[in-house]
C-alpha cells in the first residue's frame, strides 16, 4: 500500500462542519469590530467640520476665519497622504 493521497480527496476536500469558520460566531463578531472601526475612522476623519461653526464663530474664543480653518482641516489631512507614500 502506498502513502500517496487519494487523489479524489485533493480535487475536492471536505470541511467538517465543526471546524468550518463560516458557521463560527468569531466570524460575525470580527464583522461587528470591522463595521465599528470604520464607522469611527469616518467619525473622527468629518469631526472637524462639524466643528466649523463654533470654530469661526466671530464671538467665539477661537474666532478662526474660514482661510484659517481650511488650513487647519489640510494639516490634519496631510499626514493621509504622506504616510502611505513611505509605507509603502
């Protein structure tokens, strides 16, 4: 007798219903974390212009004109266009 595998058994491998990752409830809460991370990433990415109006608020305390935001909102975004330049 041989030690080489069924052939049949490598064209189409079965997967026990046990081990199988798709019936896991891992899978849906690694789904849930995803869904979560990128509800937040986008949460904190458009938090700044919800700020817009109490940053240029004339009779606020930061009284920011509109050039001074814009610039603001470009030097907090411009680590996300450096940054996959040089990981990469």
């Amino acid at each position: 007798m041989s030690n080489k595998p069924d052939e049949a058994n490598l064209l189409s491998p079965t997967i026990s219903v046990d081990n199988s990752y798709r019936q896991s409830s891992k899978r849906y809460i690694a789904l849930t974390l995803a869904c979560c991370l990128l509800v937040s990433v986008y949460y904190c990415y458009d938090n700044p212009s919800a700020l817009e109006s109490q940053l240029t608020d004339p009779n606020g305390d930061f009284r920011l004109t509109n050039v001074n935001f814009n610039l603001l909102y470009s030097v907090y975004s411009f680590p996300n266009i450096v940054l996959p330049l040089i990981g990469d």
